[in-house]
C-alpha cells in the first residue's frame, strides 16, 4: 500500500489519548478558522469548512469551540493570524515528505519541525525539491462496512472520478481536483458517509521499505503528525504486508 493511503490507514487506526486531546482541538480549530478566512463561515456553501468542522466533531470537540473558531476567521473575533506552511524533507531511506502545518508563530514552527526531522534521521529540504514527486488530487476514503465497492465506484465514477481502489476494508476514490467537489457532493446525495475527504499531494510513485527502515519512517511520520502546528503530512514511502507484519 503507497504512502499517502497506508499512512491514513495507520493513522485511522491509531487510538486518540487524553493528553492529546488539547493538541487535537488545537489543530481541528486552526483548520477551522483557515477554512472560514479563505471560503468564508457558511459550511453550506464552503466545502473545505464543513469537512474541517465535521473532522472537529469527530475528535468530540465542544461546539463552542467550533463556533469561535469559525468565528476567528471570519474575522468576528480577533485573534493572532494563523499561516498556511508547507515544508518539504526527506525520511530516512530517501523517503520524501510534504509537511502542512497551521500556525501563529513561523519561527518557533520552522525551527521546531527542523529539529524534529534532523533527530530522527531526516533532512529539511529546499523548495520544490519534494513537491514535483506529488501531484495534487482529491482523494475521498469510504469503510467497506459503509458501502460495498459496486455502489461506491457507481457514484464515484458517475461523478467523474478517476479511479476507485479497496485495501484493507477502505475504499479510496481519486479524482482532479477540478472534479472534488462534484464526487464528494455525489457522496453526500447518494447517503453515503465519507471518513475523509480533501485534495491532497499523491506520489506519482513510491518507495519500498524494508524492516531495517519502516519503523524509522513510521517514527518520523508519527511524530511530526503529533506536533501541534502539524496539520497533514504526506509521504511516498510503500510498505508490503510481509514487512508490515514484522514491524507491528
């Protein structure tokens, strides 16, 4: 399974603690409040807001915070800006990785994720050194519990997606991110609920991990993803099921 599908896996899989909670909320509100500047507060009319408030109600966040949020960018409440940054690095193994991170603070935010890569055996890259290994495509997950693959590739494909593909009890649609918006549409009127969707950086290809090296990767991955300013991160690393069976 690639990285950009294998890592949400793992992530879907990974149990939320009570002392990350405040690191959730913080990150679920930023993108809120980055959802509301840019698209505006009605998440009738601005599909970025209603999936970033849906994920807040997810992590079982309180509604006034999403209300405040929301409320942030629109500019209702004032507030320090939160910045949209995307820093590119390489993972041992000469992975690549594009980090997304939402912030009020540019400097404490470089520097921290800077330390956090070079200790754990990465190396921050320049610009655009990782981003053409990626192309921008709207991907939208669906459980297999939720709709079997017939009726969820009937929808996707009606919609104008590019291709649906099911691994390990997901079904992931891909489409250009000029047709997101009809596909993930068509989801809600067809019924059927989506674990996620967005537009997002997908490798054109991969690299194979062996045992040696996935559970560096996998450390690294996990742990830019619990940084606080860390909104996504997107890597284009493959690990087999053999050698995922032995690093647990």
């Amino acid at each position: 399974m690639s990285g950009h599908s294998h890592w949400s896996t793992i992530k879907r899989k990974k149990a939320a603690t009570d002392a990350k909670r405040g690191a959730v909320f913080s990150k679920a509100a930023k993108a809120i409040t980055v959802a509301a500047r840019q698209g505006g507060g009605d998440p009738t009319m601005n599909l970025a807001l209603r999936y970033a408030i849906d994920k807040a109600r997810e992590v079982n966040m309180p509604r006034d915070n999403i209300q405040r949020a929301v409320k942030k960018g629109t500019g209702e409440l004032g507030g320090q800006q939160i910045e949209h940054l995307v820093y590119e690095a390489y993972a041992p193994g000469g992975v690549a990785i594009m980090i997304e991170c939402l912030t009020d603070n540019r400097q404490r935010t470089a520097s921290e994720i800077r330390n956090l890569i070079e200790k754990n055996g990465g190396t921050l890259a320049a610009m655009n050194a990782v981003a053409h290994m990626f192309q921008r495509k709207g991907v939208i997950t669906v459980s297999a519990e939720t709709a079997d693959e017939d009726r969820v590739m009937e929808v996707a494909l009606d919609a104008g997606a590019d291709d649906v593909v099911t691994d390990q009890g997901v079904h992931e649609v891909t489409c250009s991110p000029e047709k997101f918006e009809d596909v993930a549409t068509a989801f809600e009127t067809a019924g059927i609920k989506t674990d996620s969707a967005k537009v997002e950086p997908v490798p054109h290809t991969t690299i194979p991990l062996d045992v040696g090296t996935a559970p560096k990767v996998l450390r690294l991955m996990t742990l830019l993803d619990e940084h606080e300013d860390v909104n996504e991160v997107y890597a284009n690393f493959d690990i087999s099921d053999e050698v995922m069976a032995q690093v647990g």
